[in-house]
C-alpha cells in the first residue's frame, strides 16, 4: 500500500520478516529511514512520520495510552532478543530503576 517504513538498525530485517509473514506486497521491506536509536523511531511514528515495526516491550506504555496504535492484526516473533548487560562488582548488581522496569513486562 505504499507506507513509509520505519527501521531501527538493530532489527533492520524484520519488516522483511513481517512482510512475508503478512504475504503483503506494495512495500520494499528495505525502503524507508532508519534509525541508529529505537527511540527515535518511536518518536517519528508518534508524529505520524511512517509504520514502525514495533518489540512489544519498548512500546507497551506507548500501546497503552493510545500514543502508538497497532496497524496490523498479529504479531511475529522475530527471533531477536534485548539483552541487559552491567558492569561487575557493583552491590546492587541490577539497579533497582531498572529492576522495576523488569517487572513491567
């Protein structure tokens, strides 16, 4: 249908992913800005900039206050992963900011 695709670099392939999934034609899945920070993409489809392919986890709140909508029915798993990586010898060895984030998921 001709939308503007938005990418993050780190999961540049998964509108090609999503695309063949939704067997959905129109659309080059490398088409469209990309952006080196996902909160950036997030920000330019929050102003209405293109379609996001959204990881559940970073946009919940988002999805939840209408702030983002979800375009499509369905999901895939894309077989990606986030990864929390901290630095040793700390005597909290997961900060409780990020510990109460955590639980939100």
């Amino acid at each position: 249908k001709g939308w503007t695709l938005l990418h993050d670099a780190t999961w540049r392939g998964d509108w090609a992913k999503w695309l063949n999934f939704a067997s959905a034609s129109g659309n080059d899945a490398a088409m469209g800005p990309v952006f080196s920070l996902y909160s950036l993409a997030v920000e330019e489809a929050k102003q209405g900039a293109g379609v996001l392919m959204g990881n559940q986890p970073l946009i919940k709140a988002e999805l939840r206050c209408g702030a983002l909508v979800k375009p499509f029915v369905g999901s895939i798993n894309s077989g990606g992963a986030l990864t929390a990586a901290f630095r040793t010898g700390l005597d909290d060895p997961v900060p409780s900011h990020f510990a109460s984030f955590l639980s939100t998921l």
